[in-house]
C-alpha cells in the first residue's frame, strides 16, 4: 500500500493527488510520504500508517481541534534522518515544526515559508548543510520563532531576514556561517533573542540595535567580529544577557551601557577591550554575572563594583588590573566565585574574602605578598566551609598552610603552589574528603608528607614537588585509591617506594625524581596498567628494573641517575638476573631413576646443558658475549660437576622455588641431559625453525633423544610465573600419536624455554611446498596426515585446548609420516586472550584464521581450530597455499575450492603433481568436509570429532592403506 502511494506521488501532479481516494487527507498524504523518504531506526513513527487516516493520534502530531488539521509536527530526538522533504507542505495548516536532535542532512527547504501559518520552525542539531535560501523569509508570514542552531550550514545570513517583522527568537548559533551581520536586522522591532554565537561571522556591528526595545538576549560570541561595542546599546533597556566574548572587540566600553539596569549577564571574555572598567558599573545592580577576563582592561577595580548587591560570578582574570582588591566587594553578599587571577594586583590577600562564603576564590598570580596565610587565613576559615575552589598560586605569599586547613570539607580544588609558605604540611588535609587536586608544589615546605594523606580519599592528583620535604612516603597514600598523578620530584624524601602504591590502579603521572629514595623498585608497579610516566631518576635506588607492563618500555630518562639500578634500560646487567646453575638437594647425588614409574621423573642434568641455558638468558637481555661466557664456564667448571642429580617430588623443581635469582627447569618425563652443550642451544645451526611465538632450536639429549627447544620471544607478554606454570603443566599432561609432546620447560623472570618433542620429517609444508614435484606425497599419505591431525585436534578438544594457531608449518611429519601438530595452545600463556595481540602473533597463519577472529564480539571457540584444519585439508588436496599471491591477483584457496564445487569441476583441484592417482570417491568427500570445516559460521563446522568418524567411514579400501605401512 505505502509503496504503492509512493510511486502513485511521484509520477502522478498535484492536482491529481487531490482525487486520491477520500479517505486521505493532505495532512495523511503529507505525513506518508515524508515518512517514506526517512530512516527511522528507532521505528519511532511506527504509529504512522496509512491505514489510519486520522493522523491526529500519531506519535509526535498534534492536531487543531476546530479544524481536525495537522498543527505540529514534534519529533525531536527520534534519531531520523533523510531530508525535510517537499511532502511537509501539503500539512498546510501546520503551525509549529521541530524537528530538532536528529540527523536531517541536506539543504534547508526554501518552500518551509510557504506555509503561511507557520510560527516556530526549530531545525536545529541536525547536519543540514548549504545555506540558508536567500529568500526564506522574503514572504514568512506569521514566522516567530527559527532555529537553525547546530548544524553545518555555510554561506551568509541572506538579507531576507530583515523582512520577516514578525520574527521575535532567531538562533542560528554554532554553524559555519559567514560575512557580515546585515544592516536590516535592526529592523526585526519585534526580535527578543538573537543567537548567532559560534559562527564565523566577521566585521563591526552596525549602528541600530538601539532600535531593539523589545531586546533580552544577543550572544554574538565566538565570531570574528571587530571593531567597537555599538553606542546604542544601552537603548534596550530590557536586555538581560549580552555575550560578546571570543570576537576581537577592542576600545573601550561605551558609556551608555550604565542604562542597562536590567542586564543579569554580561561577558566580554576574550577581546581586545581596553580602557578603565568605568565607575558607573555600580548602576548595573541586576548583574548577576560579570565575566571581563582575557582583555587588557587596566586600572583599578572600581569600588563601585561593591553595589553589586546580586553579583554571584565576577571573573576579571587575565587583565592588567592594578591596585588591591576593593574592600567595598565585602558587600557583594550573593558573590560565589571570584576569580582575579593573573593581573597585576598586590597586597595582602584580603581577609574579608574568607567571611562571605564564596565557594570558589582564584587569586592567582598576583602579587599577594600576605605575611603569612596563617593568621589572616586561620581564622576565617571557620566561616567559610563551603569554599570549593581555592587558588592562591604563584604569589608571594609566606607563612604556614593553616592547620585548620581540614574543615574545608566542600574544598574540591586547593592550589597555594608558587608562593613561599613554609613549615608542614598540616595533618588536617587528611580531612579534605572532597578534595580532588592539591596542589602545594614549589614552596619552602619541610617536615614529612602526613600520614593521614590517606584520609583525603577523593584525592585524583597530589602536587608537593619543589619542597623540602623529607621522610618516607607513607603507605597510606593507598587509601587515596582514585590518584592519578602522584609528583613528589625535588624533595628530600626517604626511604623506600612503597609497593602499595602498586595498587593505586588509576596512576597515570608519577615523578618522584631528584629525592634520597632507597631500596629496590617493587615489581607489583608493572600492574599499574594506565601509567604513562614514571620517573625515579636520581635517587639512590639499586637493584632489578621491574620488567612487564609500562617498565618494558620506559624511557631511560626516567630511571638514570641511580647508579645502583640494574636491567637492559640502564644498559646495567644484573647479576641477580644471571639463572645460577641448578643445583637441587646434592646429597641425593648419583640416584638416577628411582622411581621410574613416577610420571615426573627425577632427571639429570649436564653443567653444559645448564649453562646454554643460563647463557641463553644473558643473550635475551643481550649483555654478555656467549662464547666469553662459555670459555669461563668450561675452565671453572666442567670438570668439576659431571653430573648433578635431581631429585625431587612430583614437579621436580630444580631451585629453591622462593629464590627469584635462579632458574628452573621442569622436565615431564624422561631425562634431560643435554649433550651438545651451550652451542646446541645458541647456535644459528641449530635453529631450526621460527614462529610467531619464538625460535625453535635442536638438541640432543643424553640418551640420544632429540628435543626441540623452543625459545619463547614474547617474554614481556608472559603470564606470572605461576600461570606460567600451571598452563605449561597442562599442556605437558597432553599425550596422543597425533600431537607433538611437551616435555618439559625451563623458566627465568626473563627466559623461558618449551622443551618439546623432536620430530624428524620436516613440516607439513615442507612436504608440500617445498620438495620437488616427484618426492611430493603420494594420495594415501596425504589421507593419513589429514586423519591423523584430525586424530590429534579431536584430543586436544578433549582435553580443551584450542590450538589457536594451526597452519601448515606446525604440522610436523615424522619418519613414518605420521602427522605431528604441534605448537599448541601456546597463545594461553599470554596474559590475555587479545586478540590483537594474537592475530599479531599468529599473522603467518593468514589464511587459516577463522573469520570470527576479526570480530571481537564472538568467543573464540574449537571451532576456530576446526575452520583452520579445513583450509589444511584443502592444502593437503590441492598442494597450494591458503593464499597465493600471483601477478595482478590474490588467489584464496577456499573460495577456489568453493568455486570449482559449484561448476562441478572439483577434481581439478586435487594437486596435479599426483597426475590423476587418486581415488575421486575419497577425494571428493574430503574435500567437501574441508569445505564444509572452513565455513564462514563456526556453528555450521563439524566437530573433530564428528570430522574423525567422517574420515574413517570415508577411507575406502584397507588394501590401499598397506602402502603406506
Ligand atoms: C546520526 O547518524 C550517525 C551515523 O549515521 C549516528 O552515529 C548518530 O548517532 C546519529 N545521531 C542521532 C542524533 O541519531
Ligand atoms: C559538517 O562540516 C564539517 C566541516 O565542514 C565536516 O567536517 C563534517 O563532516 C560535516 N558534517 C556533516 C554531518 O556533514
Ligand atoms: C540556540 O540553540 C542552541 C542549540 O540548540 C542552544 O543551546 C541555545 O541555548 C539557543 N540559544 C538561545 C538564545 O536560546
Ligand atoms: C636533605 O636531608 C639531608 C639530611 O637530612 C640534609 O643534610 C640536606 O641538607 C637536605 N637537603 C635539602 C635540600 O633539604
């Protein structure tokens, strides 16, 4: 129906439409097709249909009772967007439309006047565009009340408007619109408002608005106007607000403004105004707020500001005002907020300010020389609790802070920074529970930061630095647990940092530079997760860089000049950082295999083997030459320990586990004597491999097993040790044919070793990508590797692990050519499961990561293991990579499979290199079950399970699998 109404109005005129069926009046016809042409996302205008005809009881419609016409259409924040079409005409009757606080794009339609009743048209927050039609109120009939506020319209207010006499509220505020302020507008006698504030309105004010009695309110503010404020301003005798500031007015201010007895507001903040403040500003007794900050205003504060009787806000900063405060303000009862700051005055800070009961005094910057804040502040502090905002910074005051300080319990903001108080800090601001900011730095304060800190609980920033302040930084400073910024820099303190501060988790900013700090740095700080600075230079700290978090990457401006501080920032090796050599309860020496059924047998250890390792840890904090250190090591110490047993409860450990300073082997079974030495572990040799999440070295064991040694690279993304721990001897209980076994690992703060299974073969890869056409697999071993890493992935699903990272180079072929996969789970040894992190990581894995890895709002699952073992099915079939690069193209191998399924053409995708030797009822099965393994909706995959029976009812005749045995 509605669509058919649609077309009906496009194609068919005016007059036409007026022969439409009865039953729609214009107003339904009208209120239709806007609603056609609109998204309405929140089906806000759900209640409009047509099948309705009464429109009256439609959302946001209202109707004239006499006449049953539409007479205002009020959809205010509906969050619909689309144009404000030409169909509003036909509610010919309408008299207010608002469709403010939506998302109307487009021009502003130049016929809206045409609709002779219209009184208030508000478009204002929506991102309608080009500008205001030259002619909208050339004929505006009974228009009172416009609002084009908020939007992005351009061009110059149009000259039409001095037409439009009705006009009695104008905002066009906050667009982008530019020239002059036409002459005309003058003429609008009966304008109450103008907002034209935040334009880009440039040029004087023309002389008239003078002629405006009925005028109470005009902001021009934030425009590019000049020149003077116009003579006749004071004619409008009614203005109660007048906003003049961030424009470049400069002169000074004319004398007719003492007539405006009725004016409550008046800024002139950010001009260029100059000249005295005049003394007739007195007259002005229904000012409630004078803002005159930022002009070069200068001279004395005229006394006469002290009829002010209703003054609440008066903000004179940013002048070049001289003198004292004048001491009639005392009678300014309704004042709140004063704010001199910055000008030139002196004196004494005025001690009638602190008995009125302002909730906000900046004296700033001035140049206050009060003998001292104690006795003229003591006192009064009392009667003056509701202050919240107290600036005396950078003046010249001396003396103490006050010790009754503490019962400014409304104090949000206190700032005495830049004077030259002295003594202590007065225990008292422990009671300042409101206060969020202090902010006492560079003064002559001594004596030590009070304990009961603690107390000041809401406290976001604390500032003391440039003081004399001594003693230790008292842990309870935890209590204030929204610090944000903690700068103690350029005292005397001592002591140590305390490790509570460690759980002050919002810390952004700390400087505790330049003080006489001791001890170690706490490693708890590397939880603090939004830091941003950290400066310890120059204390007398010593010991290990805390590594993780922020320290991986702080600046080694922020921790020089403390000579005793240790780790690859500060370019100092730690000694405590070299894993000693392992020696576990020596007395148990030769007792090889006592318990050789235990599952975590004791083990043997060569000194060489160690070593490598210990070596292995100074190359990753790259500090000392390995063959230096090897040469050193073979002197001093081959002969003298052959051997050193092991032995141990379940989880042999090979340290004491309390003791940071050594490193620990874990070995799951088996023994682990490595043969080789330091260079089977460092050489480039015996490198085997590289992956996303580290390199992967061989060595030999004593008892002539290989293992893989797989140096972890991520270090700094490495979970606590014990986390460490726990996931690794999860994955070491992880036994099956298919899988690569987890052997064993080896952990230092900052070295962490996988010692793994070794398996011969080659990778998956190698096998098919890499070899010559005639060595590549034969049909019958490619089946098998599909099924056996099928086998392996549906136990490691049993178990729930999710590997995470399958890709063809993790896929390990053993001498039999049996499938290996290996490389499992190790994304949960990151602290998170980011998956940033992650698809950083395992970015070589292109092509095998399911799609729902993009998208964070999806819990990875096995299924996205399941997806990445189809696209290696696909591989294994075809003998082409996930994706392949070609000259002008990107081929990706599932979405060719896919393709060539659906032109039936599926056996050409099955790898030429095994020249049409495979059975097409095996073939094809599987690579369908690939496809349907890599579907793009983890629910729609099979389980490996599932994949596994599949596979076996799949495999036709036992005969053809004795080739491979
Ligand atoms: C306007 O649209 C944008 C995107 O089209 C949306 O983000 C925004 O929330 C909308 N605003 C309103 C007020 O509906
Ligand atoms: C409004 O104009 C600004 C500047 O011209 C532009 O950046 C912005 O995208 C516009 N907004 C809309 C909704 O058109
Ligand atoms: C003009 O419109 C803006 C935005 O809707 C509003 O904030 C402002 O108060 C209006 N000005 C007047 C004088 O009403
Ligand atoms: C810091 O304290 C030491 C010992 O208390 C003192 O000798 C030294 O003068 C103090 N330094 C400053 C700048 O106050």
């Amino acid at each position: 129906m509605l669509l058919n109404l649609f077309a009906f109005l496009l194609l068919a005129s005016a007059t036409a439409v007026q022969s439409l069926d009865q039953t729609f009046n214009d107003d339904v016809l009208g209120l239709i097709v806007f609603k056609a042409g609109l998204q309405d996302p929140n089906a806000k205008l759900q209640s409009w249909t047509e099948d309705d005809n009464d429109p009256c009881n439609w959302v946001g419609v209202k109707c004239d009772p006499t006449t049953n016409r539409v007479s205002q259409l009020v959809l205010d924040g509906f969050s619909l967007s689309g144009h404000v079409g030409r169909s509003l005409l036909r509610l010919q009757f309408l008299q207010t439309l608002s469709l403010s606080n939506n998302n109307f794009t487009g021009p502003i339609n130049p016929d809206l006047t045409h609709l002779g009743g219209l009184q208030v048209i508000d478009l204002s927050g929506n991102s309608l565009s080009g500008s205001i039609p030259d002619d909208f109120f050339a004929q505006c009939g009974s228009l009172k009340s416009v609002s084009f506020a908020r939007n992005n319209l351009t061009g110059q207010i149009p000259d039409s408007l001095s037409k439009c006499s009705t006009l009695v509220d104008i905002n066009f505020s906050s667009n982008q619109i530019s020239g002059r302020l036409p002459s005309g507008i003058w003429f609008l006698r009966s304008l109450q408002t103008l907002d034209l504030s935040n334009n880009l309105l440039e040029g004087e004010i023309p002389q008239g608005i003078g002629y405006l009695y009925n005028l109470r309110g005009i902001s021009l503010a934030k425009n590019r106007f000049s020149g003077r404020v116009p003579g006749d301003v004071g004619s409008c005798s009614q203005l109660k607000w007048l906003d003049l500031s961030e424009n470049y007015f400069s002169e000074s201010l004319p004398e007719s403004m003492r007539w405006l007895g009725s004016c409550s507001s008046i800024s002139f903040r950010g001009n260029s105004f100059t000249g005295v403040v005049p003394d007739w500003i007195g007259e002005l007794t229904s000012l409630e707020s004078l803002d005159l900050s930022g002009n070069k205003f200068s001279g004395w504060i005229p006394f006469s500001i002290g009829n002010l009787q209703r003054l609440r806000d008066l903000n004179l900063s940013k002048n070049q005002f001289s003198g004292g405060l004048p001491e009639s303000m005392m009678n300014c009862s309704s004042l709140l907020t004063v704010d001199v700051s910055q000008n030139l005055l002196a004196g004494n800070v005025p001690s009638w300010m602190f008995g009125m009961g302002l909730k906000s005094a900046s004296l700033s910057g001035k140049k206050l020389t009060g003998s001292t804040v104690t006795s003229s502040v003591d006192s009064m502090v009392a009667s003056y609790q509701g202050l919240q905002v107290l600036d005396l910074s950078s003046n010249a005051l001396s003396g103490g802070i006050p010790s009754s300080i503490g019962v400014l319990s409304s104090l949000v903001y206190l700032n005495m920074s830049r004077n030259r108080l002295f003594g202590s800090i007065p225990a008292s601001v422990g009671e300042l529970k409101s206060t969020e900011d202090i902010d006492l730095s560079y003064n002559l304060l001594s004596g030590s930061i009070p304990l009961g800190i603690g107390g000041a609980v809401s406290l976001k920033e604390l500032r003391l630095q440039g003081n004399f302040l001594s003693g230790k930084i008292p842990t309870q400073i935890v209590n204030c647990s929204s610090l944000t910024s903690l700068i103690l820099s350029q005292n005397n303190l001592t002591g140590p940092i305390p490790a509570v501060i460690a759980n002050l988790s919002n810390l952004q900013y700390v400087d505790l530079s330049l003080n006489e700090l001791t001890g170690s740095l706490p490693k708890e700080l590397t939880n603090l997760s939004h830091l941003l600075f950290f400066n310890v230079s120059y204390n007398h700290l010593h010991g290990e860089l805390p590594l993780g978090g922020f320290f991986n990457t702080i600046p080694a401006s922020s921790v020089s000049g403390n000579p005793a501080l240790c780790g690859s920032v500060v370019k100092r090796s730690c000694p405590s950082v070299h894993p000693k050599p392992i020696v576990l309860n020596p007395n148990s020496s030769g007792s090889i295999g006592n318990s050789s059924s235990d599952h975590h047998r004791k083990i043997v250890l060569s000194i060489s083997a160690l070593i490598a390792i210990a070596a292995a840890a100074l190359i990753a904090i790259g500090v000392v030459a390995i063959t230096v250190l090897n040469i050193h090591v073979r002197s001093s110490m081959s002969r003298a320990a052959a051997a050193l047993t092991l032995s141990g409860g379940e989880d042999f450990s090979c340290s004491p586990t309390n003791d940071p300073n050594y490193g620990k082997l874990v070995m799951f079974s088996g023994d682990a004597d490595f043969v080789a030495g330091a260079q089977a572990l460092l050489n480039k040799e015996s490198e085997i491999g590289r992956g996303g999440f580290g390199v992967v070295y061989q060595a030999s064991l004593q008892d002539g097993r290989s293992v893989a040694i797989k140096k972890l690279t991520v270090s700094g993304m490495i979970k606590s040790q014990e986390e460490f721990e726990r996931e690794v001897k999860r994955l070491g209980k992880i036994r099956h044919h298919n899988l690569v076994a987890l052997e064993g690992y080896y952990w230092t703060p900052s070295l962490h070793l996988l010692i793994c299974e070794f398996v011969p073969g080659g990778s998956l890869y190698n096998h098919l990508h890499d070899g010559p056409g005639q060595n590549s697999l034969s049909w019958r071993q490619r089946f098998n590797v599909i099924l056996g890493m099928a086998k392996g992935l549906a136990h490691l699903h049993r178990m729930n692990i999710i590997h995470y990272n399958l890709k063809s180079t993790n896929v390990l072929i053993d001498g039999s050519g049996e499938p290996k996969v290996a490389d499992f789970g190790l994304a949960r040894l990151l602290p998170t499961l980011d998956r940033c992190i992650l698809s950083s990581k395992i970015q070589s894995a292109l092509g095998y990561m399911a799609p729902e890895f993009a998208c964070k709002t999806v819990k990875i699952t096995e299924k996205c293991d399941v997806y990445g073992f189809g696209v290696l099915v696909l591989e294994v079939v075809t003998g082409r990579k996930p994706v392949e690069y070609m000259e002008d193209d990107v081929v990706v191998l599932c979405d060719m499979v896919r393709g060539a399924l659906e032109d039936g053409r599926m056996e050409e995708c099955v790898d030429g290199r095994l020249m049409g030797n495979f059975p097409a009822e095996e073939a094809i099965p599987v690579i369908k079950l690939g496809l349907i393994c890599a579907s793009q909706v983890p629910s729609n995959r099979p389980d490996m399970e599932e994949v596994v029976n599949i596979l076996e009812l799949v495999q036709c005749s036992p005969d053809s699998q004795e080739e491979l045995e």
